[in-house]
C-alpha cells in the first residue's frame, strides 16, 4: 500500500465487521460506513431499476487487516530493531531477495504458521493463480522475483481488496500514486484491480524506488511509507540501512513491519511443507485471450460471444466496475477465455440485443401510495395497476408488486442473419428519448397510437416527456424489441396471418395450425366484460367461460382469455 498525506477516519472495526459479512451485507456495511470513494463505488452497482450486484463486483475487505492489533501488538514485544543473522551461503541461493532472520523475521514466522494461518494457507493456495504472471513482468524489468510475495502481504493475491485506507487492488495501489504509473479510475473501470496493468505499474514503482535508495529493504519500506518519509529518515538519523532506521522511533509501526513480514512470507512460500504448509491446492494460473469490442458491451455479452459463463467473464475483468465495457472510450480491449479468440471474432458479428422486461419485488410499507412507488420506479399508475392485476390503487402494508423493468438480453443471430423471435412475457417498457414521440414510438413497435395512449393512461399521445417509460403490450415481444432496439420497422401483421385488428392485446398461435383447434389468446383490459369481448370476437360469453373454465363472469384486467372466432 502505497503512502499518503490523506487522514483515514474510518473505525478499525469495519474490517473486523466486514470479514464475516455476506456480500449484501458487506455493500451495506460499506455504504453506511465507508468512505466517500467506496460509498461511490457502490452506488454504481445499487440501481433501484435492476437486481443486486454478482458477488465478483463488490469490493472486499484486506483480510490481513482482520488481526491488524494483534499482529502489532506481537510485534511491539520483539524488542530492538537492531540485530540481524545473516543467511548461510546455501540459504542466500534459495532467494534472489536480502533474506535476513531476526526477532521480527522470527514473530512473523510464527505468525503464519499460528494465528493466521488459514489466511495464509488461503494466500497459498490464490497465489498459483498469479505467479506465473507477476514473475514474467518481473524478470522482463530484471526484477527479484521473490518480489512477487509483496502482492501476498499486500492483498492476498485479490484483485478485489479493499483496504480502510482506500488502497485498492493486488498491489494496494492509492489512487493518485496509481494515477502516476498509469493507471485509470473512474465511473466505469479501477484498472488497480486489473492483474496485468496493476503488476506492470507494481513493478514499475519498485524499479524506481530501488533506483533512488540501491538497497531493496528501503525499497519495499517506501512502497508502503512512501519515499519521502525515507529519505528524509536516512539523512537525519544518518542512517545507512532499514534495519538502522527502523531502531528509531522515526517510521510507524505499520511501515517497519512491512520488511520482516515481506521477508518471512518468501522463506515460507518458498518452501511451505517446511514450515507445515501441506496438500496446498494451488489455483490454476490466470490465461486469457484479448480481444477489441465496442463501448458498453455487456459481461453477458462477452460471455456469449466467447463460449464462457458470466462469471469466468467476471473474473477476467474484474477492473470493471459494472457489468459491462466503459461507455467513455471508443473501444476498449477486454480479456475472454484463453483459446476462444477465433470463436468471439466470428461471433462478433452475429450478436444481436434484444430489449425485455425483468421484474423485481417491492413489498409496500405503511401508508405507502401507489404515487409514491411510481415515482420512486419512475413507471406510470396504469402500468403498475395492469402488470399486477389491480382493480384499484389502495394498498395495504406488506403487499407484495411486482415492478417491472428493462433489461437487454443477447442472441447470436444464425448464419444467414435472421432474427431470432422470443417467447415470453409481451410487456416492453419503452424510455421516451428527446425529440421522440408517440407518432415515431408507434411505428417503430407497430401499435396504434391511440392504444399506447391507453395502456399507459394518458391524457392524449402528446402528453409525454423526455425520460418517461411506457408500457407496451406487444405480441412477438422478441422480434418487436429486437428491431426497436436497432432502430428498425417491424410489419405489423395483417388479418390474414390470423392475427385480428388489436393484434397489441391479443397473442395468436401458428397460423399453420389445425384451424378447428386454433385459439388466440386476448388481454383484458380496463372495462372489458365478457359481453363485450363476445361481441367483439364474434362469439358468446358462455362460449367464452367455456374455453376459459369460468365459473362466473368477473374477470380482471390483464389477465388472459382464450378465444376462437365462430
């Protein structure tokens, strides 16, 4: 973790709390608790419009800090700094780092091997993931390659940690000194938490340190306690070592630590049975393919395209903040299984979105209105009233609704590029764009105006405005959405496809179909009745009840009838 001049005024007890938390629980800890940077994070991933964030996008607490006091506190009672043993000549040939023992070297030996040795067996295991990795960049910088045990005490080997001092990735890179080795952040990507970049920049950073102090034990103390603080420690203490500087009472604890903890990490990771660290399961190293994809392409999407599942996907970009590429850059290059670059180029082209409806569950508090869940849904009285069957707008405490919302799902169109039409739910929810109107809406879905004025309660197909959802209740929901959201026209079905007049309110079968045994299916509206729709349909209410199995003639608007002309 990199030094700053920044206060840290966050209770040590939030990581402890954090530790044991769930992810829920863990998102909410840290927007109660956490800071401003984590508190803005997270509400990129906390949308009222859409399901909680997958536990691979949520940040998690530096498990080393979980015993920081003790940890302290231990070493407090190691006494001098000083003195130091040397390795054998045969020992020095195990490492390419300064390995030296002492009481420090000794207590943290001990440490891994007691208090916290689950973490590190944990860190063990996590690290086969990156060596192989980390060591290749270092050898390309003519690094020791021992070096690669920092990202141990640093994180853990997570890409994901998070600490209380907002230090952020594999390398607990700080946001400015990340910024000064190239590294991005902003609403959509943390390449901190990005394994290649975050280790190029790593690696980057020790060169230079090394470069200023010739002694890699001062190197790795300015890593964490910053160069400045250093520098000047040696010129007034006239100091020419770490371990003379640490004799003084000059550098915190946490940054004296920092060397002896480094140092007993690469003696036990280097031979770990040695030290009873045995049948450890190392990860399988981190590969991938790259590939160029366009701004704002889904995980689902990149997913699909390379034969991977979303969280393989996840896992291979994890400097991405949301589920998907970022929207401020004009391509961006994303990591995808390693062996399916040919596979995604060629499917590139066939990818295909299609906009549907998702739903989640409110539960209604008391004296809540209908206004109000509206409002905070941004969705209208009608559309809320028709996707759960309500005659009215009264509620009661602890009414379960469903809330309707728009996602965007993804196909890959076969070869010869012809869309592929969904089944499903035919409700899609429409967000009016500026200059937009109900003219240019109903003709890019093929509805009447005049009935998108009614599904949705509207005075008259003027009264709209920027931002506002409609609700529109289309048959062959897929293929409507999918030419929607391309910008293209869809035919609107004529009689002789078998499909009547209000073909918006009524879904049909195949019109290849046994003529005797074909239904169409019909959407209730507000102030239908069953002599209406007979009338309409040419037919009878007893006929009517009789497809349905109706017992009475109370039926309710948005449920569906199955109906057959005579």
């Amino acid at each position: 973790m990199q030094y700053s001049k920044i206060h840290f005024p966050l209770l040590a007890c939030l990581i402890l709390l954090l530790s044991g938390c769930t992810a829920k629980e863990q998102l909410l800890c840290l927007v109660e608790f956490g800071t401003t940077e984590q508190r803005e994070d997270i509400s990129l991933l906390d949308s009222e419009s859409t399901p909680a964030p997958p536990p691979e996008l949520l940040p998690q607490p530096v498990e080393a800090e979980t015993c920081i006091a003790q940890e302290l506190d231990a070493l407090e009672r190691t006494g001098s700094w000083g003195s130091h043993i040397e390795p054998s000549e045969e020992e020095i040939q195990k490492y390419d780092f300064p390995v030296v023992v002492n009481k420090q070297v000794e207590m943290y030996l001990q440490l891994f091997q007691g208090r916290q040795k689950k973490y590190f067996k944990r860190w063990l295991a996590r690290s086969g993931r990156y060596m192989p990795l980390i060591h290749r960049e270092l050898e390309k910088a003519g690094l020791p390659k021992d070096l690669a045990y920092l990202a141990m005490i640093e994180s853990g080997f997570n890409q994901r940690a998070y600490s209380r001092a907002r230090a952020v990735g594999m390398w607990q890179f700080m946001r400015a000194t990340g910024r000064d080795y190239h590294l991005q952040v902003d609403s959509y990507v943390d390449e901190r938490r990005d394994a290649l970049k975050s280790t190029q920049a790593a690696v980057a950073y020790l060169k230079d340190l090394y470069q200023m102090f010739d002694d890699w034990h001062l190197a790795v103390a300015a890593y964490n306690g910053g160069p400045g603080k250093i520098g000047k420690g040696l010129k007034r203490y006239k100091a020419e070592s770490f371990w003379k500087l640490a004799e003084k009472r000059y550098l915190r604890l946490e940054t004296k630590r920092y060397v002896p903890k480094l140092i007993a990490a690469i003696i036990i990771g280097k031979e770990p049975e040695k030290y009873g660290f045995e049948n450890i399961v190392y990860e399988k190293p981190m590969e991938y393919d790259r590939i160029e994809v366009v701004p704002g392409m889904s995980i689902d999407a990149l997913a699909l395209i390379s034969g991977g599942s979303k969280s393989e996907l996840r896992l291979l970009n994890q400097e991405l903040k949301t589920d998907r590429t970022p929207l401020n850059r004009s391509d961006y290059i994303a990591n995808i299984p390693k062996g399916s670059v040919s596979l995604a180029q060629k499917n590139m082209s066939r990818l295909h979105s299609v906009v549907k409806t998702g739903y989640k569950t409110h539960i209604t508090n008391q004296n809540e209105t209908l206004a109000a869940i509206c409002k905070k849904y941004k969705i209208n009285t009608t559309t809320l009233l028709k996707v759960n069957n309500l005659r009215s707008g009264k509620l009661r405490q602890g009414q379960r609704l469903r809330i309707p919302y728009s996602l965007v799902d993804y196909q890959l169109l076969p070869e010869n590029g012809t869309a592929i039409a969904h089944a499903g739910d035919s409700l899609v929810l429409h967000t009016i764009k500026r200059g937009e109107t109900i003219s240019k809406i109903a003709t890019k879905y093929s509805v009447p105006k005049e009935l998108i004025a009614e599904w949705n309660g509207l005075k008259n197909i003027h009264s709209i405005r920027a931002g506002q959802r409609l609700a529109l209740y289309i048959v062959n929901h897929g293929a409507a959405a999918t030419a929607a959201n391309s910008g293209k026209k869809v035919r609107a079905k004529s009689t002789t496809d078998n499909l009547i007049v209000l073909a918006e309110t009524k879904k049909t079968l195949s019109a290849a179909a046994d003529e005797k045994n074909s239904f169409s299916w019909y959407r209730v509206r507000s102030g239908d009745t069953l002599w209406k729709i007979s009338r309409r349909f040419n037919t009878s209410p007893k006929m009517i009840k009789a497809w349905n199995n109706l017992e009475s003639n109370l039926i309710h608007p948005g449920s569906e009838l199955k109906l057959k002309d005579v």
